[in-house]
C-alpha cells in the first residue's frame, strides 16, 4: 500500500511538473522588454543594439523566482562596430531587490557589459557564452610596451571598473551561482564588488586581455575548479615581461575569507594578485586577508606566480613554475606557505618587509633563489601605513623544504630572527647568503632530519572539487603572443612576428588550426626561407628598408575557425591572413629644453610656447618617436620639468590614416600647423590608461609637416608616435 502512494505521488509530482513546463510562455526578444516571469526565448540569433549609457540597458529582468531559458539564442550587439573597443551598452541588467534569478543557455557578444546584476539574491549564471564583448585595442609591440595598456583597480568604490567592460559584472550580490559558462576573446570575464557567498566553478574564463575572475570587498566566497589560462598582456617573449597588471584571479581591497581552489590560472600576467586596498594604505587597518588559496596552477605568469601583499593568507598545494617570482609578498604577515611546488622562477618566494611567517614543505626545483627575504632601512615619512604599523622584517620559521638544482637556497638581508629547520638541499651552490643587518639567523639545525607532515584545512571539505581541470593548451611564456586585441588563442592562423635578428632578417611564426597555407603575396619583403606548409611553421623574409609598405599576405585552407573577433569563417574558401608594417621613413629634428615656474605647462600652452626661443638642453636626429623615460632623459639631463619638441616632414601617398601619440604629461600633435590632438590637460596623465590619443585622418599625396610639442612634470615620462594606413576590411590581422 505504501508503495503504491509512493508511486502516486510521484506520477502527481511529474503532472504537475509538465504543467509548469507547458506554462512557461516562449517569447522574441526585444530592444526595450523588461521580463518579470519565467520564460523561454525563442532560439534566434537577435541582432539588437543596446544604448550607448550603461544606464539605458537593452533588456530589464526584475522580481523573483525567475528563469530565464535563452535556449542557445545568440544576442549581438554594437552591430554596426566592427572593432572590440568600440562596442557599446548594457545586454542585461537584473535590478536591485531581485531574488532567485536563473539566467542559461544564452550567447551575448558585441556590448560593453553582457550581464550586470545589482543587490541580487540567489542568483544563478549557467552554460552560458559571454565571449567577444568589449576590450582595449592594445598599443605595446614586439619591441617595446606602452604604458597606456597599463590597468588599474585602485578605486572602484563607484563602478570605476566598469570602464574596463566585462562579461558579468556582480555588485552587492549574495549567494551567487556561476558555472559552467565561458568568456574569451574580451578583456575581463568575471567581476564582483560588494559581494558574498558566491560559488563560481567549471567556467572556463580564458584568453582575454585583462581579469579572469576580479574581487574587490568582496568576501566568503568560493572559487574553484575554473580554467582561467592566458589573461594577460604586457608581454614580449624575451623583450618585457611587465603584465601591466592583467591576472588570471584578481583580489583587491578588503576581500577576505575566500576560498581559491582547483583552478587552472597559467599564462596570467600574475597568476594571482592580491592587494589590500587603498584603505589599508590610508589606515594601517583591515587587509585581504585569511583567503584559502590551494591546489592552483599558477605557472607561466610573466611576473607573479602568486602576489599576496599587506595582508595575512594561507597558500597550500599550489604548483608554480617558470614565474618571475612563484611568491611575491611584500609586507604580509602571518602568512602560511606550505608545501607547494617551486620550479624554474627566477625567484620562488621573495618577501620584503614580513612578519610572522612560516614556509615549510615546500619543494624548490631549478630555482635561481629559493627564498629572499629583505628590508629596506627607512620608510617614505608621509606613508600612513609605516607610521601606524610596525614594518620591520622579522620571525620567520622556514622547514622542511626541499631544494634540488637550486642556486641560492636561502638569500637574507634586512631581517631579524629567522630560524632554519630540517631544510633538505641537493646540488645547491649556496646554502644561505647572509647580508646586512641580518640578526638571529638560526642555521644550527637547518640540515638536521625534521618528519613533518601538513594538515588539510576544514575548508576543502566545503567545495566538491578535488583536482584541477585537464588542459591541453600549448605551455610555457614563449606561447604568450599579445596581439592588438590581447592574447592569441591558437584558433586562428596567424602569422606572428617572433624576432628581427642582428643583420634584420624577420623571423615569423606561422600558427593556426588544422590546415595548410601559403604564400598569396608579398611586398616589401624578400622571402629568405619557409618551412612546412601546415602549421605551426616558420618564414625568414628581409625587409627592404626603402619602402614604406611591407605586407606578407597568406592563404589558409583548413578547417572552420573563429577568427580574432569571434567570427565563424568555414572552410569552402581560402582565407587570407598578413603581417603588415608601415614606415614613414621619418626624419625627426627633437629638441629637448628644461622648462620653470614662468613656463609651468599646467597653466597653459600659450606661455608654455616661449620657452622655445631658449637654447635646448639637447638635439638631435631620429628616425622614430619612441621614448619612455624611468629617469633622466640623458646623461647630464633633466628627469622632470622638460619639454620635447619634434619636427618631421614625411611624404605620404594619398590616403586615410590612423595616428596615435602617447604622452606623459602633456601633449599637441600639429599636422600642417593644424592642431589635430590636443592633450594638454593633467587629466590625461591621471590614469595610464589615457595617455594614448589618435585620430583618423584623410591626407592628399605630398609632403606633410608633423610637430610633437611634449612636456614632462615628474615621475615617469614617456612620448610615442605612431602612423599606419587605414587596414583594408576582410583582411585577417
């Protein structure tokens, strides 16, 4: 008899279930809607433009107990946009005071923002595809980098982040579920401010040009089990390697208590970064601090395995290798690092300024250094933290790691009481380095036998992941390659300038999917030597310093591929990839003059201009604009207080052209004696971000007169100038 009610009830239970099915309504979207009811979107691929202001979102969802079943619909945006930096609006936004909201099955391209959910409880983002929206059109080369590419999250206390676009972006959310869904080919995938109690797992957020996974005061959370591999930029294999702060996990201002677990995080430009915050700085007080950080992968990040500074954390079971530093963690304290894994960074933990600390069971395996520790001996005296916190280097416990093919096992200077217990070395060269005021360095039972073993923390048991995602991308930093528009992903083919050698022969990559290519085309260049037809594959071309236009044009014949924008392009035609660079040939006369209070450039240009008629500090003749000053500008120079004038006359054929200047502090471009860019306003120098300006002009055949008029207050200074033709359409770049 009970049985049978059992049965009863559930035949009862999935009737009513059908009936709910059958309730939902299916429905079109459109520009405008606001959805207050479950519903499923009729499967079409809508091309709908949202507005321009973040504000005027082109679909509202609002109330409770919401399902939103996309059902595999592609939502594009910014259709008349062909650039990634140009698109424009807001796809979705849920609005404050909504509950158990379910969002699935949904492909949002082309906006400034795909998701935005604000004061939202219990809400759920799932198998969803939120790629190829907004992100930065990148300015840094194979060469040099430029600092406008630099980002910053210093303040985000009013949606400063926004500015950076990103694919979800969670305000003031609690108990938030992200999963299965993935982001590439944009700049930041997933940002949460203001939020708790969130779970972000099995997403695969890689390959775009800023953040994976981005914190600020957001805390209680758990991510794991995510792929967040080559977020990065600021990098040329064996040219620069500054990141310019792109991360793969990004933990700002007072984050703490999250869970990071199981995650692959390689190829970032810090694997992961952790600040405290602006108001630990300005106070002394709070920090990101108690975070879990267990069983990543960091490796392969151009500067940090792991950043943890001015806060206290626990770092177990991660593996770190061929970083800059595995660990940087400047200025924490009571910070655990136990038994991880250390392999090929230049340095695998490097701490200035800790305290409290205890290193142990961690492995070090061809490390230059294993672990350096240092002060320096005074603090700027208008730095609040330094005044209110003590700042010395001190009490350090570091057993019972392994060193193997290390070059300096310890390296210490700066520091009190650090003692050395049961650490194993084998084919070291230098056991400790011990410098200046280094006091209390206890070595006596470094070498004896120490049975350690660790403890898993109760945490883990919280997360239903065990181990990391499998990945089968491409490792190492030479597969870093950062295009215009950020990371390559190895989808399309592409032909990658990797060096010009000592006599200036070009030596290319050729990348791609499955298939073959071939020459289609050239000019410019002579072809030296090519390799295989199918990919990857190598070309050697000289260049013929007399033309302006140099252009390898290939031919792809393959399977279908999304090209750098998103674009599915199938296989019946041959498709057309290149390299191209212009030279102007230029010839620029740069005068440089020291500049004072009379001539001060934040009070205006025109006074500024008077200073001319002096004799300049220096001159000479260059065939480029390609300065970035960390200090003086030459040998006997000013540093700061100078100003930059260059003069070039250049033919060019008829033409639109594309025309950028970066510059630090302040600068005009003139074309003709037209003013064609005017930045001479401090306000481009707050933010590197908006040092780069350009403009699109169309200019008759002949010569033309370019001036740069540049000036320089302090600080780092730096003035770029760059010249292209406009890119003909339906050329893969």
């Amino acid at each position: 008899m009970r049985r049978n009610l059992q049965r009863l009830l559930i035949v009862i239970a999935f009737l009513l279930i059908g009936l709910i099915v059958k309730a939902i309504p299916t429905i079109h979207l459109q520009a405008g809607m606001i959805i207050r009811e479950s519903v499923i979107i009729a499967r079409e691929n809508y091309n709908l433009n949202a507005g321009i202001p973040l504000s005027a979102s082109l679909i509202v969802i609002e109330g409770e107990n919401i399902s939103i079943d996309f059902n595999h619909s592609i939502l594009q945006g910014s259709n008349e946009k062909v650039n990634p930096n140009e698109f424009y609006g807001l796809a979705i936004r849920i609005k404050k005071g909504s509950k158990n909201i379910i969002i699935k099955n949904a492909f949002i391209h082309g906006y400034k923002i795909a998701i935005l959910a604000d004061s939202v409880e219990n809400l759920t983002i799932e198998n969803c595809d939120l790629s190829y929206n907004w992100r930065q059109h990148l300015h840094s080369n194979l060469e040099r980098e430029d600092i406008s590419d630099w980002m910053s999250y210093h303040k985000n206390e009013n949606d400063e982040w926004l500015r950076y676009g990103a694919a979800i972006y969670l305000k003031n959310c609690s108990k938030a579920i992200i999963s299965n869904n993935t982001v590439t080919g944009g700049q930041c995938a997933l940002m949460m401010t203001k939020c708790e109690k969130a779970e972000v797992y099995d997403n695969n957020f890689s390959f775009n040009s800023g953040i994976g996974i981005g914190l600020y005061r957001s805390s209680n959370n758990k991510i794991y089990h995510n792929r967040l591999d080559y977020n990065v930029r600021g990098y040329s294999h064996g040219k620069f390697k500054r990141g310019q702060d792109s991360a793969a996990i990004l933990v700002f201002e007072q984050s703490s208590d999250n869970i990071f677990a199981f995650n692959t995080a390689t190829h970032g430009g810090d694997g992961f970064f952790l600040w405290a915050g602006q108001t630990t700085m300005d106070t002394g007080k709070g920090g990101c601090n108690d975070n879990f950080i267990y069983g990543n992968d960091f490796s392969f990040a151009p500067t940090n395995g792991i950043e943890v500074t001015f806060s206290r954390n626990l770092i177990m079971k991660n593996i770190i290798r061929n970083c800059d530093h595995g660990i940087w963690g400047g200025y924490s304290y009571d910070t655990d690092i136990t038994d991880n894994t250390f392999e090929n960074n230049r340095i695998g933990i490097a701490i200035e300024h800790g305290q409290d600390i205890n290193i142990a069971l961690n492995s070090f395996t061809n490390d230059r250094t294993g672990v350096k520790l240092w002060s320096r001996e005074r603090q700027p005296a208008d730095w609040v933290y330094a005044n209110v916190r003590n700042t010395e280097s001190r009490n350090y416990w570091i057993a019972a790691n392994r060193f193997t093919s290390v070059e300096t096992a310890f390296d210490i200077m700066g520091t009190n009481t650090v003692v050395l217990s049961g650490n194993t070395k084998l084919f070291v060269n230098n056991k400790w380095l011990i410098g200046d005021r280094a006091d209390n360095i206890d070595t006596s039972r470094d070498e004896e036998f120490l049975d350690m073993e660790y403890q898993k923390d109760e945490k883990l048991k919280t997360i239903n992941a065990t181990q990391l995602p499998l990945t089968s991308l491409p490792q190492g930093k030479k597969e870093i390659r950062i295009t215009e528009w950020g990371p390559y992903d190895f989808r399309y083919p592409l032909v990658w300038l990797k060096e010009i050698d000592s006599i200036g022969l070009y030596h290319f990559d050729i990348l791609g999917p499955n298939g073959r290519w071939q020459i289609k085309g050239y000019t410019g260049f002579e072809i030296i030597s090519k390799g295989a037809d199918s990919f990857p594959s190598t070309l050697i071309v000289k260049a013929d310093t007399t033309k302006q236009e140099r252009t390898l044009q290939l031919d792809y014949n393959g399977s279908d591929f999304k090209n750098i924008f998103g674009r599915l392009l199938d296989s019946n035609n041959p498709h057309s990839f290149e390299y191209k660079e212009f030279d102007p040939l230029a010839k620029w006369e740069i005068n440089w003059y020291k500049w004072d209070a009379l001539h001060d450039p934040s009070k205006g240009f025109g006074d500024f201009i008077n200073l001319f008629n002096q004799t300049p500090v220096q001159s000479i003749t260059a065939n480029k604009i390609d300065y970035t000053w960390w200090g003086p500008i030459g040998k006997n120079l000013p540093a700061d207080s100078f100003a930059t004038v260059a003069v070039s006359k250049m033919f060019l054929k008829e033409g639109t052209y594309h025309i950028g200047v970066t510059g630090d502090d302040f600068v005009k471009l003139f074309i003709d004696d037209k003013e064609v860019i005017d930045a001479w306003d401090s306000k481009y120098a707050a933010l590197d971000e908006d040092t780069h300006h350009h403009i699109t002009v169309k200019l008759k055949e002949g010569n033309h007169l370019f001036r740069i008029v540049h000036a320089e207050k302090t600080g780092l200074a730096t003035l770029m100038f760059y010249i292209n033709p406009e890119n003909p359409e339906g050329v893969l770049r």
